[in-house]
C-alpha cells in the first residue's frame, strides 16, 4: 500500500485483507465493509469525498448489485431515470424544496453555484482546463487526464467559467 498511497485498517489472513474493514484510496475515496482474500466481497460502501456513496454486494472484487447515491441524497435509478432530462428539467433540489420566484434562476442542484476558475468546466466531479485537459478535484487535486470522448462531452454539456469580460467595456 505504499506504493499505491492507499490505507488499510482491518484484520489480514494469510497476508491478505480480509473480514470488515476500511480500505481509503490516495483519492479519499473510503470502502467500508468485507474484505475477501483482499477484494471488495459482501456488503460494502464506496464513500467518494464529494459525499456521494455507492451501496454494494460484492463479488471477487466485482459489483454484483449496488446503488449510487448524489449527496443530495438523491438515488440514481437505472430505470426509467428522467432525473434533469427534456422529460423534467427541474434539479433535485427544486423538485425538494420547490422552484425559485421568476426572475432567480437556479443554474446547478447546487445553490448558489460553485465559482469555475476563468476558462475551465465544471464536470461534477471536479474543474477541467481543456488546455491541459487536465481535470482536478474541488480541492485541486489531479483526478485524471481527459481523453478525447470526455473532452468533447465536457465542452458540448457542462458550464464553463467565464474567461473574458461580459457587460460594458471599462473606461479608460
């Protein structure tokens, strides 16, 4: 686990992770639940630092059923899913708490808004620079490069920081 920034607190048999335990990834990312000649196996919960959670069996390391929970508390369902699509466009927040007088917009399920540095994208789990193609946590820590699929999906769909001056040009 040195070598991969990873912690592992729980019991070993025979030189392996096994029985209950919490396995924290360098990304804080936390598994808690059974351990299995050291693979995920049983009941166990992937808690992501963005403070959504993945509620699973597990088998040999391998997801056998499980449920993707949003911080919000909104649980992703893979059928009929009609969660922020041109069926109801509403976010989780307002289908909650109800929508905002006219005039106030809601721009995310985040209100207000989380501020995007000038010339990157917000793609829910965390900023890209698609000059680096490069995108990091909330925190910005490296989470991953992007390729050319997720490139495109991110500048085609997700809100951008401004990186140019709107509104009237100041004098001189």
């Amino acid at each position: 686990m040195e070598y991969t920034g990873s912690q592992y607190i729980g019991e070993f048999v025979d030189g392996r992770m096994e029985g209950d335990a919490e396995y924290i990834l360098p990304t804080e990312t936390k598994y808690v639940g059974e351990m299995k000649d050291g693979m995920f196996h049983g009941q166990g919960t992937l808690y992501f630092p963005n403070g959504s959670r993945f509620d699973a069996v597990w088998e040999k390391g391998l997801v056998v059923k499980g449920t993707y929970t949003f911080s919000d508390g909104l649980q992703y369902n893979t059928e009929n899913w009609h969660y922020c699509d041109s069926y109801d466009r509403r976010f989780y927040t307002e289908i909650c708490y109800g929508l905002k007088p006219a005039g106030i917009s809601q721009l995310t399920n985040m209100d207000p808004p989380r501020k995007i540095p000038p010339g990157c994208y917000d793609c829910g789990d965390g900023f890209y620079n698609p000059n680096t193609r490069i995108v990091k946590d909330y925190k910005y820590r490296f989470l991953r490069n992007a390729d050319d699929d997720e490139h495109e999906w991110i500048v085609r769909t997700c809100r951008k920081g401004l990186d140019e001056t709107t509104g009237p040009e100041p004098q001189s």
